[in-house]
C-alpha cells in the first residue's frame, strides 16, 4: 500500500494537478488521468483488503491534485471492490482482473434503486435476467466507463444489483447534466426502457441497506473527497491552525470507522465537509478580490468544496452539517 500512496501523490503532483484548472474548464476531463491512476495500478485499490483508511487517504490525495478526476475514479473503487468481495465465480473471474488492471472501468447508477423513498428504476424478472424501466438520476463519467453497477428495485423491494454496459442503445439514453463543479466529470441522466440484463452480469439480488444512510465505508470515502480539498486549500494557504484540524478530522473519520452505532462517522463526514467549505473560504479570503475570476485554484476549490458536502447526503449527515454551517436543528 505505501507504493500505491506514492504513486497517488506523485500522479497527482506531476500529472493531475498541473492540468486541473484546464480540465475544470472542459466538458470531460482527459482519458491520461484515468491512464496514469491505471497504470499505476490504482484502479486495483480496494479490491485486496488494503485497510480503509489507506484507501480513503489514496483517494483524498488524488482529490487534492484533481477532484473531478477523483469523483470518476471513485465510482470504480467502489465497482471493483464488489466484484472482488464475491466468492469466486464465473462473474468474478471474467471481470475483476480486466477491472483492476483498469482495461474494463466502471462507475455508478444506483441513485435510482438502493437509496430510501420510492425508487425511479424498477427491475422486473425475465427469463434469464432482469428487465430495467425508469431512471438513474446520476451516472459518473460517461465516456470513460465501460459499465456500471447498477441498483433496481424489485416489485417486492429488493434491490437488484448488476453490471450493466455504459453505452447508449438497447434500452438506454443519456442527458448530460450541467454541474457547478466536477462538470468535466462528465455526469448524466440515465434512462432505462426494457433494457434486459443477463444473469450472469447480477452481483445480487438483496434488501436495501438498513440503515440506508449508514454504510460507513462509503461514508469514509466521501469524508475523504471533502479532505482532499482541505488538504489543497491548505497547501495553498501555508502552515495554519487548519493544519493540525485537518490531521484531527482525518484521524477522527478513521476512528469512527470503529463505532458501530454510526454516530461517529456521521459527525466526521459532516466535519469534513465544513471544513473543506472553511478552507476554501479562508484561501479566498487570504488571495483577495481577484479569486472571484473563474479559473483560479480558490474558486475552483469553493465550487468543489460545496459540491463534495452534499454529495451522497443522507438524512443524519445533513442534519449534522446544517447544525455545523448554523443553521440549527431541522424543523
């Protein structure tokens, strides 16, 4: 693992961050950044029992350098890394090498299936497989991914899980939307109308999570997106108390990983996400009038900073962040 979190901050000083502000600015951002985390084989991250922290460091510092990079990226990990929890079968053994070698690369369209409320993709039984209808209001990194792993809901609301092709065709469409930040992630709308999928391409078929807000690997990874920002704002600013908070935020988001009430992690990733939202504010604050000009690193790290803290927000999560930015208790 420490070999991957060097090659993580050397991509990331040589390779991503160089180039952010041009690929903040354009529509999708350049297929060599997902070529370098590849070749350095950290689209295999997560998938051989590196502990959790170590790969939500590797992912705050490929944030840092390049958070739209990062945000594609990410959806992969989390991909790979259900291929690989899967007793070995024909599924495993036809994708996850490809997957962690980075040949095949996948991202996420599960908004509409696994989250609480009703669901906006339904997944009814075929022979042979399952037919997709509805919407998944939120695939990352369309033209980069070969698949996604998808979540549909069942009539009797189980959750199907599935490797699904990322390409249009066949009972899908997309339309891009327009981010305020993290654009050049390429995000789009899916729409699914009788596409079928194979059961050879299911990863399971299973009850929602319960609580549904409460995976706190997942939860660590966001908190570390947020980080990673911190991290850059704090580069920038120079030695500060925001220092030492952001060791402390660090620390305490990997030690709530040990709290199985969920209390703690919900506090560190609504932590994280105030202060990447400080420490962008204070970085502006210190370079003055002129960060409000598009394309600077402050007003790019605002923009990602806001746009990381409502990412995967689930109820308790803004609940405690509102509480943070003072805005009280919900009503």
């Amino acid at each position: 693992m420490p070999d991957l979190l060097a090659a993580a901050r050397r991509i990331a000083a040589d390779v991503l961050a160089p180039a952010a502000a041009r690929t903040d600015a354009s529509a999708t951002l350049p297929t060599a950044n997902l070529d370098a985390l590849a070749d350095a084989g950290l689209y295999a991250l997560g998938t051989s029992g590196e502990p959790l922290p170590e790969v939500a460091l590797a992912a705050e510092i490929v944030t840092a350098g390049c958070a739209a990079t990062a945000f594609v990226w990410m959806q992969h990990i989390g991909a790979a890394g259900a291929v690989a929890g899967r007793e070995p079968d024909a599924l495993r053994d036809a994708w996850l090498e490809p997957m962690r070698r980075g040949e095949r690369r996948a991202g996420a369209a599960f908004t509409g299936g696994a989250l609480p409320g009703p669901a906006s993709l339904h997944a009814t039984r075929v022979d042979g497989g399952w037919r997709l209808d509805g919407v998944a209001p939120w695939i990352t990194g369309w033209g980069h991914i070969d698949i996604m792993r998808t979540a549909a809901r069942t009539p009797d609301d189980r959750v199907v899980w599935a490797l699904v092709d990322a390409r249009e065709g066949d009972g899908l469409t997309v339309e891009r939307l327009r981010l305020f930040a993290l654009d050049a992630s390429a995000t789009v709308r899916g729409r699914f109308e009788g596409l079928v999928v194979d059961d050879a391409r299911v990863l399971e078929v299973a009850p929602p999570p319960t609580p549904p807000w409460l995976v706190p690997g997942t939860a660590r990874v966001h908190a570390a997106l947020s980080l990673g920002v911190a991290a850059r704002c704090c580069a920038a600013i120079g030695p500060s108390p925001l220092d030492d908070e952001l060791a402390a935020t660090r620390e305490a988001a990997d030690a709530a990983l040990a709290d199985p009430g969920g209390a703690a992690i919900v506090e560190a990733r609504a932590a994280s996400a105030e202060l990447a939202i400080r420490a962008a504010a204070a970085l502006m604050a210190i370079e003055g009038a002129r960060t409000v000009v598009a394309g600077g690193l402050p007003e790019r790290s605002a923009r990602e900073a806001h746009a990381l803290a409502v990412f995967g927000l689930r109820a308790p999560i803004r609940a405690a962040l509102r509480e943070r930015l003072g805005a009280g208790a919900a009503p």
